[in-house]
C-alpha cells in the first residue's frame, strides 16, 4: 500500500445538474509511489484514482 500526503483538491461544481467533479494534483511524488499504485491496480486489488 502507498500513503501519499501532497496532494491538493480541486472542485468543479456543475450547478445545473448538481455534479462536483473533483480533480487532484500530486506533486513530488516518486517513481517506485507510481509503480506501487500501478502493481496494485494490476493485480486487482482496488479501483483506479490516479490518471497518468
């Protein structure tokens, strides 16, 4: 499992039909972080939250 803590939400509300899309920006995040999400995502063991 990986913890990642710098993070910062963003959120987009859309009035008309009562949607809040929320978009997350990481920063400083290291390359065996992304390879961990990855594995797990591989192997089935959660939904994916994180595009790259």
């Amino acid at each position: 499992m990986i913890e990642i803590n710098n993070w910062k939400e963003y959120y987009l509300v859309e009035k008309e039909f009562g949607d809040t899309l929320i978009y997350v920006s990481i920063k400083d995040i290291k390359s065996d972080e992304v390879i961990k999400y990855i594995m797990t995502l591989l192997n089935g063991k959660r939904d994916a939250y994180i595009g790259f």
